[in-house]
C-alpha cells in the first residue's frame, strides 16, 4: 500500500477527516460514496480493456 503522502491532497484531507471528525452515521455514508465510486470506476476500467 501507499505511504499517504503519495495520494493527492484531497484524499488526504479526507483520511484526516475520517480519523477526527466524523460521526459514526457519516462514517457509514462516506463508506457507501466511496465503495460505489470504486465499483464505478472498476467497471470503467474493465469495458476499457
């Protein structure tokens, strides 16, 4: 796996605010928002190759 600071600012923003400042019930959105866009994007990638 990646040392964080190899990832853009924007998902390390979003790890911080994972560990600090989310509530449990955003912490259960965050995961749904993030594993969709992961399907998405793998499903992308499959038609492309």
């Amino acid at each position: 796996m990646k040392h964080i600071d190899q990832y853009p600012k924007s998902i390390k923003k979003a790890v911080r605010y994972i560990k600090q400042d989310a509530t449990k019930e955003q912490l259960e959105e965050i995961k749904k928002l993030i594993e969709d866009a992961i399907e998405r994007r793998k499903s992308a990638l499959k038609k492309t190759s």
